[in-house]
C-alpha cells in the first residue's frame, strides 16, 4: 500500500514538473514573438524543473529495473557465482548512491544561502534532489536484496538473479503507468 502511495506521488511529480516546464516555455515563446514580452525567470525554473524531472525519473526507471545493464557476461556464469555478482553489484551500486547522497548533501547546504538570480529561490532546492534521489534508490536496492535473500532461504536460489533478458523479478509488482 505503501509503495503504491510513493509510486503515484512519483508519477504526479514527474507530471506536474514536465506540465509546469511545456507551460512555461510554450507561454514564453507566445509572449516573446507575439507581444514582445516575456517572463523573466520562465527559463531558470524551466531548468530547475528539468533536473528534477530527469531525477525523478531516474528513480522510477531505476525501481523497475529498466535502466541499461550488461547481462553478457553474468549470463554465462553458474547460479552460485550469480549470486556473488549480484549481491557485489548491488553493494557497488550502494557505494555509488552513498557518493551522490554525500556530494549533493554537501552541494545542498553549501548553497541554501545562494539565490538563483531570476527565481530568488534557494539553490540548495535544486542539489537537493540528489540527496532525494539517492536515498530512494538505495532503498530500492535494499529492498531487492532483502526480496532476493527471502526468496533464496525459501526456494535456495536467489531468484532476483535474471535467467534470461526479459526475466525481471516481479515482487513487489509496482509499474509506472505511462503518463
């Protein structure tokens, strides 16, 4: 229940930014050519909304493994040593988010007190969705390896380990929906 309440307000999010920034744009091209015009911090917070969208989207395609992997060469490997790989490739992964969560953790504080010039918005919101970001998916990453391990006591493989290219694990089933 929970996880289908985060994966909606995920959806919304990555809807919202992509509507407001189109808006913001469309509407500042109409004003410029039309009424030779504009509005002056539309293409700052069309920017911030952007990194945002990427971001977030970033975790939605992360979530439901849809990001590029190479599976050539553990695709060849016997279960036993596709488990060692997956469970390194997941703690190398974790190792990555925790160098993002400290980097934009730091980017974020050091630059509350800066005001984006058209926006005056702080400039911490921007860094901050690199801490947002890689929290999620070290969550994500946590959760897949506690499902992988449940599986493994039960059944004696680690079933989050793909057989084939199309074989994604399927608990729990959450799908972005296509907005």
């Amino acid at each position: 229940m929970l996880i289908k309440i985060i994966n909606q307000t995920l959806n919304i999010l990555i809807a919202l930014a992509l509507t407001f920034m189109a808006i913001l744009v469309f509407g500042n091209v109409v004003l410029r050519y039309a009424f030779n015009s504009g509005i002056t911090w539309s293409e700052e917070m069309s920017r911030f909304l952007f990194v945002w969208l990427v971001f977030l989207g970033a975790i939605a395609a992360f979530k439901d493994n849809m990001h590029l992997g190479m599976d050539l060469v553990t695709n060849l490997l016997p279960k036993p040593l596709k488990k060692v790989v997956f469970v390194l490739s997941n703690l190398l992964v974790l190792y990555v988010l925790w160098l993002l969560f400290n980097g934009s953790l730091r980017m974020t504080l050091l630059n509350m007190g800066s005001l984006a010039p058209a926006t005056k918005l702080p400039l911490g919101f921007v860094y901050g969705v690199g801490v947002i970001t890689s929290v999620s998916m070290a969550l994500i990453v946590i959760r897949n390896l506690l499902v992988a391990f449940k599986r493994s006591s039960k059944s004696g493989n680690l079933s989050m380990v793909p057989d084939h290219k199309n074989d994604v694990p399927e608990e729990p089933s959450v799908k972005v929906q296509n907005i």
